[in-house]
C-alpha cells in the first residue's frame, strides 16, 4: 500500500489554497506588476464563474443491467459479484450506465466505482447493504475524521477515478443500525489515528482493519474527477454519508439523505474544490452539511475546501446542526456560497467551529436569502472545546457576510459570535436579518470589524455593530 504523495495534490490546482494558508500571518510585499491588471470578482459576483467551472460528467450511450451479470433478487442472494462485474465491462468498454432495476438487492460488501461509470438506480430499485465487516475488506486508503488511514472500505468507494456518478429515483441503504455498537468501541482506534498522526506514522502504516472499529462512510470518493450525485436516496449511513475527499468538480443535486445512526452528517466535502450541492434534502442525526479540510497534523501543507456552492437545499432536521464548516480545518476553507436554502429543527442552523489550538482558517463565507424555521442559535462562529493541547494556536475566521436571512425562532442567543481573544475574529457583515422570536439577541466577545444594518429580534430593531 502507498501513502498520498503531496505532488499528486498539484494536479487539481489545489496548491493555491496551500499556498494562501502557509503565508497567513506574515508580511506580504506589494507586487507594483499587477496593480494596473483588472482585480478578480469580490464577493457574490465570482459565483457565476465558480457555477461555470463545475460541469457534470457526460456518460456513453451503453446500458449494463446487473441481471445480465447474475444478480438476482431472490431471497439470501447478494448481487455484489454482479454489480462489480457489471462495473468493470463497463468500465472496460469505454463507459456508459450500470442499471439497477426495480427490485430490493442485497450487496453483501462494498461497490467500487470506476472511471466512466455511471451507477443507476431505477425507480423502485432499493440496494441494502449488508452488515459483514469482513465484507469490507481489504483496508481502503480514507480520510477518517479528517487523519488518512487505511480502513474498512466505505460502502460506496472510489480511488483517483474520473467521471463517475450515482444516479436515479432510487434508495441505498447503509444498515447503519448494525454498524452503531461500532461507536461505542471506536475510541481507542481513534486515540491511536490521531496519535500516529501527530507522532508521524507513515499513512501506510496506519491500518484498521480486521479487529478495528472505525466505523466506514457511506460514499466516499477519494482523490476523484468530476463526479455526480443526483436524485438517489441514501438511508441508514453507518458514519458521514456522503463524503468526497480531495476531489475536483463534484455535482450533488437532488439527493436525499435520511437519518442514520451517530456521525451520519449528510454532506461532507473534505479539501474539495469547485463543489455544487444544490435541491437536496437532508434529515440527519449529526450536521446536515458539514465543509472540512482535515485535522492537524496530518492536514498540514494538503489542500483546503475552496469555491464549495449549497443552494436551494432543504436542511429538515438534526440534533445538531444545519449548515456547517468545521470542525476540521486545517487546510482553509474559503469561497463558501450559501443562498436559498431552508433550515429546521437544529441546534445551530449556519455554524462556524474549529478545534481551537489546531490552527486553520475560514474566509470568504457569503449566506444570503436563507430561511430559518426553529434552532437554538442562528448564526454560531465559535472555537471549538475539542483538544485543548493543540500546538497549532488559534484558527482564523474572516469575512463573514450574511445578509437577507429569517428565522422563526431562536430559542438561545440569535448570534453566538465568541472569538479567541489571541486572534479575534474578523470582518463579519450581516444586513437585513429577522428574527421572529429568540431569547437572547446575541453573545459576541473577540471581534473586530463587526457590522450590523437592518437586523430586527422580538419586532425591535437592534444594533451591535462597532
């Protein structure tokens, strides 16, 4: 097995994002060569190229149905030889679609997608996977709460693969309630991830497999191109359910996420660039969406999450929260577009964290025209509780702008905007907000450059900009 070599990280143009980070804090020299060069967009106006730039895959006009291969849907059948040899023609023959019909199947073990392949769940069609840990087998490189290992397969797994996608009306199923006692037996596995992490283990040294109990992802694309979700339903997610790792023009749209077991977040893009989530529908135990970009140590010098676009999504439920970055950050998140979207029944509806001595930053959030139904706390920019002992200091938080957003109610503080007091955070803008009803307007300590137009709590007009 072989670790991820930082080169290969240059060919999706990610080293940008490095680049920004490693030289965050230092003085920076005026380059006179480029002041009379036209400045990009700001702001909302680079959205329409960054939408440009993230184009679905294109498949073959080739069908290869997983009953031409032997599958079938008679009782105690697993279709998982089908599905991979149906995969693999397809594959070999230059691409196209591999059909599920209608039908229940079982997939005893994962599916690993290939390069021009298009998974396709016809209407009615319900694939469950089955809950054989050995299954799972061998060990798959991942990125596991944000520390490369190699691990249990995730059910749905791709490596360095372009043009793939899952498609249809159908349902997948991860039997999640069958991976759950997994959460209560994980944490000496994850104690030592992060401790071969900070003591620097080789990532190819770093495995969990038979034995171990990290419990796997639902779909997890690993270093991939161009990929498309899109109208698929994912059920019953063992951990996070959808995750794209390192990954370059990723489309999910119209996908629904319905409740898992623990740590089910429903979207996690993870040191991805040029991300699209768009008319989807999320019920989830954990963070309905959650942007990452890795845990130090082992995230340090490796991309971040940029140009990441949620729109006219439906976050409907969790017990935590709806529209989140964090916690893991250490590569940078920027460029993060949110509008359109509706929230409910959360802790925290729009939710900025990060571990606070593990560094990283988050810059460049723009949320407009959201619609809040009840949370505990509409907009939250916190550090984290989590680890302490971190050497990496405090993260960065910066230009952060939400404006045209209601909310119903807020049954905490509307804003929880607690900086750290070594690096306060800085430029927040919020304009035009409503909240209906709240307990409390706001709790706000280490900011600078905060400004507040037009927002109205309990009917009365408020303000606490500087």
């Amino acid at each position: 097995m072989q670790g991820f070599p930082r080169r290969d990280f240059l060919r999706f143009g990610l080293a940008a994002a490095v680049g920004s980070a490693s030289g965050r804090g230092r003085a920076q020299q005026t380059d006179t060569r480029t002041l009379s060069q036209p400045q990009s967009p700001l702001g909302w106006a680079q959205l329409p190229a960054i939408l440009s730039s993230i184009v679905p895959p294109q498949f073959p006009d080739r069908d290869f149905v997983i009953t031409d291969y032997g599958a079938s849907t008679a009782r105690d059948s697993d279709a998982n030889p089908a599905l991979r040899a149906a995969i693999r023609a397809c594959h070999q023959a230059g691409g196209g679609r591999v059909i599920v019909p209608a039908g229940q199947w079982t997939s005893q073990g994962p599916i690993h997608l290939l390069s021009n392949v298009n998974l396709y769940l016809e209407a009615n069609a319900a694939v469950e996977f089955a809950f054989d840990p050995n299954a799972y087998l061998p060990v798959q490189l991942v990125r596991w709460q944000g520390i490369r290992c190699y691990s249990h397969s995730p059910l749905i797994y791709a490596y360095r693969q372009k043009n793939i996608a899952v498609t249809g009306s159908g349902t997948l199923n991860g039997n999640g309630y069958r991976w759950a006692p997994w959460s209560d037996r994980q944490r000496p596995d994850w104690l030592l991830l992060q401790k071969m992490a900070r003591t620097g283990v080789p990532v190819e040294q770093r495995i969990f497999g038979q034995g171990h109990r990290l419990r796997p992802t639902f779909f997890e694309a690993y270093d991939c191109q161009n990929i498309l979700l899109q109208g698929v339903t994912f059920a019953g997610s063992p951990f996070w359910t959808l995750h794209p790792v390192f990954c370059t023009n990723v489309t999910i749209q119209e996908v629904n996420v319905e409740r898992g077991e623990l740590n089910d977040d429903g979207c996690d893009p993870d040191s991805c660039l040029n991300v699209l989530i768009e008319g989807c529908n999320f019920s989830t135990v954990d963070d309905n969406v959650s942007i990452k970009a890795g845990f130090n140590p082992d995230g340090e010098d490796l991309p971040g999450c940029e140009n990441i676009v949620i729109q006219n999504c439906n976050c409907l439920s969790s017990t935590w929260s709806g529209l989140t970055i964090g916690s893991d950050i250490a590569g940078g998140v920027r460029n993060v577009f949110i509008q359109n979207c509706t929230v409910n029944h959360c802790v925290n509806a729009h939710y900025i964290k990060a571990r606070a001595n593990w560094g990283g930053y988050v810059e460049k959030v723009y949320i407009r025209s959201n619609r809040v139904g009840d949370c505990h706390t509409l907009l939250a920019l916190l550090p984290d509780s989590y680890d302490q002992a971190g050497p990496f200091g405090p993260p960065v938080y910066s230009n952060i702008n939400m404006r045209n957003v209601t909310c119903a109610e807020s049954k905490g503080a509307a804003f929880t905007l607690n900086g750290d007091p070594r690096l306060p955070i800085r430029e927040v803008s919020l304009s035009k907000i409503d909240v209906k009803l709240a307990r409390k307007v706001a709790s706000i300590e280490n900011i600078t450059g905060l400004t507040a137009t037009d927002i109205t709590v309990n009917g009365d007009p408020i303000d606490f900009g500087e």
